[in-house]
C-alpha cells in the first residue's frame, strides 16, 4: 500500500497524476524513470552552480570592487554626518531648537551614523567571506615552514651552547690546574 502511495506522488510530480500503473513491472518502470529525473536535475544544477562560481581571482577582485565601493559609501555618509551636525549646531545658535527643521536635521544625522555601522558590518562580513580555504591552506603552510625552521634553529643554537660550555668547563679545568701549580710553587719558593 505504501509503495503504492509512493508510486502516485511520483508520477504526480512529474506530470502524470491521473495515470497509476497498475501492475508491478509498471511501477517499478515508473519508480526507475523518477528517480532518473531527479539524479539528472540535480546533476545539472551542479554543473551550472559550478559554472556560475567565481574562481579565486575572481573572488578577490570582486571583494575589492566591492569595498571599494562600500568605502565609497561610507565617506559620503561621513559627510553628511558633519553637514547635518553643523546644522544642528546652526540651527542651536539661532535658538531653533524645537523646530521640525531641527528635528529632521537631527533624524538625518542619526540615519546617518547608523548607516555608517551598516557600512563598517559589511565590510567585516566581506573582508571574512574573502578567507577561503586555499588561503588557510597557503597560511597553514607557510606557519608550519617557520616552525620547522626555527626548531632548526633551536637544535643548532643548542648544539653551539653545549659546545660552549665543554670549552668553558676545559677552560675553568685548566685554570684550576693553574692555580694549584702557581700554589704549589708559591709553597716551595715560600721557605
């Protein structure tokens, strides 16, 4: 009964929704055919998003059109942030306080600055969608090339330490070698 059910809606969506097979050979023939058309729809929905994707160099000038503009964006509402303040410090000296002027002076410097945050969210959006994985790859890299180098580094620096404190202890051996003869002969020449 079920598979039955399942046959229907098949054949309902793909067009054939008065139509039922009847025997079990036509259902599956039906089930086949449905299931073929799904897998060649998403198929090719998958060629045309792969088509349709920027590659990597396309990414980055994109983002910098893309900031640019946005920067763009956000020099002019700085503008308009001063022109409105100075007008509302103009319309303050002339004792206009309470007018509609300054009041929609004052609702416009506010949309202002608020546009401004948008802007700045947005470009930190953008400059973190421009990260991908092949930069994380290139990063990860090059960290653990520097890391190999300098453990390098640290085996050399540490080999040449060793090594300068066998020279300083042959040379600490020998001056104690030294005093025990200048001793020894202080003490004979003494009596």
């Amino acid at each position: 009964v079920q598979q039955e059910k399942k046959s229907k809606i098949l054949l309902r969506f793909s067009g054939y929704g008065d139509l039922t097979p009847a025997t079990y050979c036509g259902r599956g023939v039906a089930a086949i055919a449905s299931t073929i058309g799904i897998l060649v729809a998403a198929l090719l929905t998958a060629v045309v998003a792969e088509k349709l994707a920027l590659s990597r160099w396309e990414k980055y000038v994109h983002n910098f059109v893309l900031n640019s503009e946005l920067a763009k964006q956000r020099t002019h509402q700085a503008a308009n942030v001063l022109i409105y303040a100075w007008k509302m410090w103009y319309l303050k000296k002339m004792n206009e306080k309470r007018s509609t002027r300054y009041i929609t002076v004052q609702r416009k410097f506010f949309e202002s600055i608020y546009i401004i945050k948008q802007i700045k969210e947005k470009q930190r959006k953008l400059t973190d969608n421009c990260v991908g994985l092949a930069e994380l790859m290139l990063i990860h890299r090059e960290t653990s090339i520097t890391i190999d180098e300098t453990v390098k580094q640290m085996s050399t620096m540490k080999l040449k330490i060793e090594n300068i404190e066998k020279k300083l202890d042959n040379v600490n051996h020998t001056v104690r070698k030294m005093y025990k003869t200048l001793n020894q002969l202080l003490d004979k020449r003494a009596p």
